[in-house]
C-alpha cells in the first residue's frame, strides 16, 4: 500500500475524520499554523511544519520544490489534500500525477476556488455538494473521482451550508481515500 500524506491549513475537521475511519495516514504537512497540525499530533501521526510567506515575497516555485523534496524523503505514494489552501507550482502535479488528490466543497465544475460556498449561495443554487478529484496544473479541474449532492435551505448561511457539506465530505472522503490505497496497493 502506498504511504499516504494528507496536507491542511485548516480546521482539519476532515483530517479528524480520516484518523477516525482509521485511514493509514504517514504524514501531516501544514503551510501555516493550524488546527490541524495539532489534530495530527495528537493522534501521533508525523507531522512537517513548512511555513510559507503570503503576497509578493512568495516564491510559489522554490516552496513547492521544498514541498515535494519532504514528501519524497517519507517516499510518499498518496497525498489527501484536506482543506489545504496553498495552490502549488506544476512541478508537483507532474511527480505525482494521479497520486494527488483533493476534496472541494462544490459540485464541480460549479464554483471553482475559495469561495465556493459563498457562490453556491450567491447564486441561489438549491443544490451544492462535494467533489472529490485528482488534482492537476488547472485549480479545482482534473478528473472527477466521486461527488455527492447537498441541499440549500431556504436560511442557510455559509456556516451552515459549509457544515452540511462538510458533514458528507467527513464520510465521503475517508472512503474515497482508504479505496484509492486499496487500489494503488
Ligand atoms: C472542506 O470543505 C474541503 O472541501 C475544502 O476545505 C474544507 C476543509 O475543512 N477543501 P477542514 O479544515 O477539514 O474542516
């Protein structure tokens, strides 16, 4: 089975999820301090701390080299993306073409980038949902793995909305996950 490395920049709520489903997981990597570097920790799972800088300073293609220099160095066959926000350089997506993976709170592809939530709404869609998909040089774009729909309610905000789509993507993506090892294994 290959090892498998999920990255976060968030509340890590699906990370908790994943070590819950007791999905095999290697690696943590965080881009800044967060939630779910601690969620990792706690469940002593490995964890690599690599902060970035924000706006201009950011040299996207020197980070994302560091990046995959760690993965290899844990000879990572798998990486889970879990509400990980930094979008990485090309490089990346051409080593680890068809073992990257991402989970986005939209059916794609509706409601592309960070926002989606916020768009679903905006837009007055009355369903949203989840998509779970390889990940390539085009944001939010490779092959669809699986999705599943969620409702909007009539007062839904994006907290709510948001927390529907996360209480499937808890499920969803932990099973997508265990069955990709599976499959690579
Ligand atoms: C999820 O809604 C996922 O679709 C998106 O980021 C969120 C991660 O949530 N990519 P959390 O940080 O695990 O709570």
């Amino acid at each position: 089975m290959p090892k498998l490395a999920v990255p976060v920049s968030g509340t890590g709520s699906i990370l908790d999820a994943m070590i819950k489903y007791n999905v095999p997981i290697n690696l943590v990597i965080a881009d800044r301090p967060c939630r779910g570097l601690t969620i990792a920790k706690e469940a002593g799972i490995q964890t690599e701390f690599l902060p970035r800088k924000f706006g201009k300073d950011f040299d996207r293609k020197e980070y994302t080299r560091k990046t995959v220099q760690v993965l290899e160095s844990y000879g990572i066959g798998l990486i889970a993306m879990a509400g990980y926000m930094t979008v990485l350089d090309d490089v990346i997506f051409l080593r680890y073409r068809n073992r990257l993976i991402n989970i986005h709170p939209s059916l794609l592809p509706s409601f592309k980038g960070e926002t989606a939530v916020k768009d679903a709404l905006a837009w007055g869609v009355k369903v949203t949902g989840t998509t779970i998909h390889f990940a390539t040089e085009e944001l939010d774009q490779g092959p669809i793995i699986a999705q599943e729909a969620v409702p909007v309610l009539k007062n839904d905000t994006v907290d709510t909305l948001w927390e529907r789509i996360k209480v499937v993507e808890r499920r969803l993506y932990p099973t997508v996950v265990r069955q990709l090892l599976n499959e690579l294994a």
